[in-house]
C-alpha cells in the first residue's frame, strides 16, 4: 500500500510542448527549409532576362566597335560642290587633299569644316561622308558688296575679308572708313544709292573720315561732301540742285560742296572753267 502510495506521489515531468509547425528532426532540417523558401521567392524569370539585358548592353558597344573596325575605310577622293567665284575648285581639293587616308569613321569633319572656313572666301562649309571612301565638302562663299578701303572687301551680310585676288570681284562700289565702322557706312551708302538710283545717277561709292565728315562719289566721278552734320538735309539739297541745275552739265562738274546753309558750291574741271571765261 504505502509503495502504490510512494508511485502516485512521484513527480514525473511532461513533455516539452511543441512549436507549431516544427519538426522533431533537429536544427540542420529548420535551415534547409529557410534556404528552400528564400530561393523559391526569387523570380527566377525575370532575373534572368535582366542578366540577359546586361550581358547584351555591354555586350553591343564591344561588337560595334568591333564592326566598325572591320568596315573601317580611308578616305581617298575629295569632291568639291557649290558655285565657286573666288575659290579655286583645285585649290580646294587640294586644301582638304591632307585628309586623304585618314579614316572614314573616327575622322573629325568639324575639324575639315574649321580649317575650310579660315579661308578667306568660303563663308560656310558642309562636309559630310559618302561611302565607302569619299568626303564631299559643300563650300558657300561670300557674296562682295563693295570693295573696303580700297584694299578689302565687305560682304552682302557685312564681314570684311582680305582675299589675295579681290580683283575678281569686279566692278563694285568702293565703301572707305574707319576700323570698326563698316556697318555705318554700309548703312548710309544703301539709303543714297537707292535715292540715286531713282533718279537714274550712278552710285560709285562713300567715304566716312575719321573726323566724322562724309563725301559722296557719284559713278559720273562728281564728289559730293556732305561734312559731319545734317547729312540727310545737305544730301537732299543736292539732290534737288544736281537735278535742276547740273546733271545737264555734269561732264564738266568735278566736285560739289553741299555744306551750305541755302545752296552748293560746285568746282568745274579746269576745260569747263576755261570754256566758262571765254562765253
């Protein structure tokens, strides 16, 4: 009795309780299983398009290099387009004749393009390549308005250049003035040629002095000043007295003053002044 007692009274421990879910195979089996979950969320499609995407991405600048590489040229003909009036169409060939062999893909054309517009009568240039083996330049050149100083000349957009054969641009009027001040003379010689024009005398030119003073020179070879102040005034009057009095006789006009207040003074050629004294 008393050791049935003693078996009933002994403490016996109960099992541990178990964690939800888990397993009684030991702490190796919970880790795969924590692996096999994290890789089984990775989206292994598109993580592999990506690494596909990248592979190809680097992979195009090598293989385009590498295309270019091989059909890779050198240039060996030059050809020149474009009216040309100043420039000499061999001499042009010649001058972008130093990039012959240079090659057809790495070649700078700005660098053609540059060197072309230093030259004094192309205004713009465009070079473009033409496969496999050409570089076509297009050359505009500057359209002269008038000779500049007697030793320039002035383009239509008003740049002054220095060309070696100036001369082929013919007769022109001829624009003098001060460094700087081509714009102003340019300016002032379109008012009065058009002005002429409508009253069918030739314009040949005007001149700007450093003091400021203006002279006019008709294409008849008449001077005409017009000083420094009221210039549209006194070249008005002249127009209204060379009209009425003196286009009838302008083969014996050398020089008209018109910087007076009421009228102009007027220099006869020494054969008129002569013919004047014995009437």
């Amino acid at each position: 009795m008393l050791e049935q007692m003693l078996l009933r009274g002994r403490f016996v421990p109960s099992e541990p309780p178990k964690r939800r879910g888990a397993t009684s195979s030991g702490p190796e089996q919970g880790l795969l299983d924590v692996m096999v979950q994290l890789f089984g969320s990775v989206p292994w499609g598109k993580t592999g398009l990506g690494i596909v995407v990248l592979f190809v991405t680097a992979l195009v600048p090598w293989s385009t290099g590498q295309l270019l590489a091989a059909m890779d040229r050198q240039f060996m003909h030059v050809e020149v387009t474009g009216p040309l009036k100043g420039e000499s169409r061999n001499a042009l060939e010649r001058h972008v004749g130093q990039w012959l062999g240079a090659s057809f893909f790495t070649t700078d054309l700005a660098d053609i393009k540059v060197a072309l517009e230093q030259r004094p009568w192309v205004e713009s240039a465009a070079v473009r390549r033409e496969w496999p083996d050409r570089l076509v330049v297009e050359v505009r050149e500057h359209k002269p308005l008038a000779y500049w100083n007697d030793r320039q000349l002035i383009s239509r957009t008003g740049e002054v250049f220095l060309p070696r054969n100036r001369e082929v641009a013919g007769s022109l009027p001829r624009l003098r003035g001060p460094e700087g001040q081509a714009r102003q003379v340019i300016d002032r010689g379109r008012v009065m040629a058009d002005a002429l024009d409508a009253r069918n005398i030739g314009f040949a030119g005007i001149a700007l002095e450093e003091r400021g003073a203006w002279t006019l020179t008709l294409a008849n070879g008449i001077d005409v000043a017009l000083g420094r102040d009221q210039v549209e005034e006194r070249f008005e009057r002249f127009l209204t007295v060379y009209g009425e009095r003196l286009a009838r006789r302008a083969d014996q006009v050398e020089r008209i003053d018109a910087r007076y207040t009421n009228g102009v003074a007027v220099r006869w050629k020494p054969l008129a002044r002569a013919s004047d004294n014995n009437s």
